[in-house]
C-alpha cells in the first residue's frame, strides 16, 4: 500500500492533497481513514460536521451511497435510539441531506442537517437545519439519505471547510463531464483527493489552465 501523505493543519489558502488509491476498496479504506481519524487528528476539523466526501457518482464501490454506508458505521454507530426507513439507519447525531424541495417544511434539495431525536413512540425524526428544528413522521424519511457522503452534483452551490474527493477511471464518464472541478472548488480550506493518478490526470487536462489547479499539475509533472 502506498503512503499516506503527511497532511498539516490548514493554512490561508485551501491546502492540497492527493492520497493514492489503486482500487475502489483500497480507496474506501483510505477515505474512511481520512474522515475519521487523520484529518481530524492532524487539522483540527470535525469529522462529521466540517468533513465531507464529494463523490463523481452515487452508484459503485466508491460512490456515495455505499461510502454513506462505511462512514456511518465508523462515525455514528446507531445505538438503540434508532429507526430503519427505506434502506437507511437514522439515528441522533447522523449529518442527513434533503433530497426533495419541501415547501411546506422550508426544507429545500441540497440542504444538509443533523439529527436531533428520534422519537419511536411519536414515529418523528427531528433535524436541525442550521439551528432551525423539523420534524419528519417516518413515513417522510423517503426525502432524507445519510449525507456524509454526496455526490458533486448536489454540492454545487455549496462550500465546506474541508472536501474529500474520489477519483477513480471508473469514473471516466463523470471526469469528461468536469465534475470534478465543481467537487474541488467546495472546499474552503482543506481539499483532498483519493484515487488513481491517471484518473486525476483526465481531470486536469479536462480543466487545463484553471488556477485550482496549479499544485495538481506540478505534481503530475514530477
């Protein structure tokens, strides 16, 4: 297994990583690392609420539904305090993203929050969206996946402290698409990506002479 590099608290400007990966599991492993013990150790930041895994796709082996899954084991372990609605575990403490537009909650596609209860006799979820309480009965719980995890495509428009990014050839398609570009501009003060060098070569030349990227073209020149 390659080494992981020596990642160093954040400075002024968005700090750069590229973490080798030469398979979908190895690079599952590595990001599950990152998000749970490395970067929180090494910068500070909180694995849950500052963190997030921007992926090019939902589907595969380090696409957002089956990474959702790994982080939620090893960030939240769901206590007896839990529900399971529509393939999902929900449980106090799970970071969530609405899916859907609801008006009528105020909640909107995109929007991520933190669970704060789950109420089994009462059949509720409550969800803190930015300080602001909202109940969902568990037959609502179909607008609402996990959301350590994400695709780039529901980002956009948002920013985080620090971005986790797979980059993999399985992804040629999404990479052609400039994804990831969108996914690495997320990130506020710390970006990392994880995969295989030739896939973050497609990225780069896809994205030729944008400024973000200028450490990733040294890198690759090396």
């Amino acid at each position: 297994m390659s080494p992981m590099p020596d990642l160093a608290p954040p400075t002024g400007e968005t700090d750069f990583y590229f973490v080798p990966a030469a398979d979908p599991e190895q690079a599952v492993q590595r990001i599950v690392e990152l998000v749970s013990t490395r970067i929180p150790r090494r910068c500070g930041f909180d694995p849950i609420r500052d963190i997030q895994v921007l992926c090019p796709m939902n589907r595969g082996g380090v696409g957002a539904r089956s990474l959702n899954i790994e982080l939620q084991a090893a960030l939240n372990p769901a206590g007896d305090n839990k529900v399971e609605r529509f393939g999902w575990t929900f449980a106090p403490g799970e970071k969530v993203m609405q899916i859907e537009n609801d008006y009528e909650k105020d909640v909107y596609n995109g929007d991520i929050g933190m669970i704060e209860d789950v109420d089994i006799d009462e059949g509720e979820v409550v969800v803190d969206f930015d300080g602001r309480s909202v109940t969902f009965v568990f037959g609502e719980l179909d607008t609402v996946v996990p959301a350590y995890a994400a695709t780039i495509h529901k980002s956009q428009g948002s920013e985080y402290p620090a971005v986790v990014i797979p980059v993999m050839t399985q992804h040629y398609a999404m990479l052609q698409r400039n994804l990831i570009y969108t996914g690495v501009t997320r990130g506020r003060k710390l970006l990392v990506l994880v995969g295989q060098k030739k896939a973050v070569a497609i990225a780069v030349k896809n994205v030729s002479g944008r400024r973000r990227w200028s450490k990733l073209d040294e890198w690759l020149g090396r």
